[in-house]
C-alpha cells in the first residue's frame, strides 16, 4: 500500500517540525503508531499496510528521531507534546493508539491525561526489568557512534536490545533508514542520543486509563518480564496480555506475523465494544 510522508508543525510544537508517514484512506478511523528510543517510523512499515485496510494509519518521527527535526534543546516531556500535537493536527483526539517500548510509555501516559484513544495496544512496555538491565539499554541509546562511510554505517546497524529473530533483510531496510549524514561528514544513526541522558518519567497513575489496552510482551524480554506484564495488566482497568513466544523486546521485529494477528483481533473487538456503547 502507498505511503505518503509529510513534516508538518503546529503552534503547540513551538518551532519544531515533526515528520509523519501516512497510509490508508483518511477518511477511515485514524491509528498512530508510536517508535520506541532510538526508531523510527520506518519501524512499522512491514506492520502498517495490513493495518491500512481498515484505518488510515499514521506512524510519526519522535523529534530527535528520523526525520523529524532535532531540536538543540532536549527536555523531559516533549515526547509527550508531539503526540498530542499530532492529535491535534488530525483531528482525532480520539485515535487508537499502538506504542512500542517509549512509545508504548507515551500512549500510556496519554492515555491517564484524556479521555481518549478509542483503543491502545502496548508492545513491550519495560516493566519489572534489573537495574542491571535498564541502565545497559540507556547507555546504548545515549552513546554516539559514527562511521566514515554510510554503507559502514548501514552494515554496522544493530537493532537494541538484539533481535536474532529479525530477518537481516528487515535489519538492512530498517538500516538504510537510519543512517544520516553528520555535520563533520561521518555517518550516524537518526537519533539524538541526548535524549536517553534526561532522568525516567514519574510513574504512571494506570487506573485512569479507560481505553480496552492491548500488553503484548516478547516471551523472551528481559525489559518487560513476566512478572512486571502481569503486574501491568493488573493495574490496568479491562486490560489483556498476550505473549509472544520467539521473540524479546523488538517482537514486531522478530514475530511480526504472530503480533499482527493479536493486534488486528483486539482493535476488531474494540470496534465491537464501541459500536454497541
């Protein structure tokens, strides 16, 4: 199915210009998908076309991310600001949402503030995970690598945390992606690792989340464990957990099929439990 990229701004964005990737008709009830640190909107690209038969599905560039812009100052919270700037900016404050890792943490915490989305599934949460484990990511996302050339770049391209159930096509298209040019004329990877310095978020208050909630975990993640998941649905009024065996934290990566299904199962049954409301 055609994609359609657009950047686009909005007074509450403040000067920042955020890159978005539509599909589907856009008369048809708006989906948002969500990347998580250090992704893109190319992320969804072998998820979004199934997805666009039935809703006109948006997958943004986080600023400091792809092809959003990257802005010199970087401040807790803003991730925030971009998605309901692009809410606004489509009018649909009621959009379902799909979120993985950060942005799955973005839908949520949305999702405590509004009355909306009509539905939200969260892919790989992190919940319950180490310090050991937590503090490993970060600092992956926060250092900087560059490399002399972009096919350097693109064969050095790893998805974090690993994926070995990722196919090495799905790495080199989500790699070609990702790779920009640097002021100094190396090649890095599109995003700002600022980002992953600032201090975690406040904890999220999930009973006022009203929206049917979607957890999908990767059997194998050591970011969202077992016990965390449980604990997550649990304080999540109405919420359901599927587990994905085969896959860690990138599950949309490593069992895209089997995530597909589960997802287009629940947003049909949330249509259901709409339309009879």
């Amino acid at each position: 199915m055609d994609a359609r990229s657009e950047r686009f701004t909005t007074p509450a964005l403040e000067g920042v210009t955020l890159r978005a990737v539509h599909r589907g008709n856009e008369s048809h009830p708006k989906l948002v998908l969500l990347h998580g640190g250090g992704a893109n909107a190319h992320w969804w690209d072998h998820i979004a076309p199934p997805l666009a038969v039935r809703f006109h599905v948006i997958a943004i560039d986080f600023r400091g991310h792809g092809d959003s812009d990257y802005p010199e100052r970087v401040e807790a919270g803003r991730f925030q600001r971009d998605l309901e700037a692009v809410l606004e900016y489509l009018g649909a404050p009621d959009a379902t949402l799909v979120g993985h890792s950060m942005g799955a943490h973005v839908a949520l915490r949305h999702a405590t503030r509004s009355r909306g989305p009509r539905a939200l599934v969260a892919i790989e949460i992190a919940r319950g995970a180490s310090p050991r484990a937590r503090r490993s990511a970060r600092l992956a996302l926060a250092s900087r690598r560059s490399y002399r050339s972009e096919s350097e770049a693109i064969a050095r391209y790893r998805f974090l945390p690993r994926s070995p159930g990722a196919s090495e096509a799905l790495r080199r298209r989500l790699a070609a992606h990702s790779v920009r040019r640097e002021p100094d004329g190396r090649f890095g990877f599109k995003f700002d690792p600022r980002w992953f310095a600032l201090p975690p978020d406040p904890p999220l208050d999930l009973d006022r989340v009203a929206c049917p909630t979607l957890v999908v975990r990767g059997a194998e993640s050591s970011l969202l464990t077992a016990q965390g998941a449980e604990a997550l649905v649990t304080e999540l009024p109405g919420a359901r957990l599927v587990e994905i065996e085969g896959a860690g934290h990138n599950v949309h990566l490593e069992r895209p099929t089997e995530v597909l299904t589960v997802m287009k199962r629940f947003l049909a049954n949330a249509d259901d439990v709409g339309a009879s409301g």
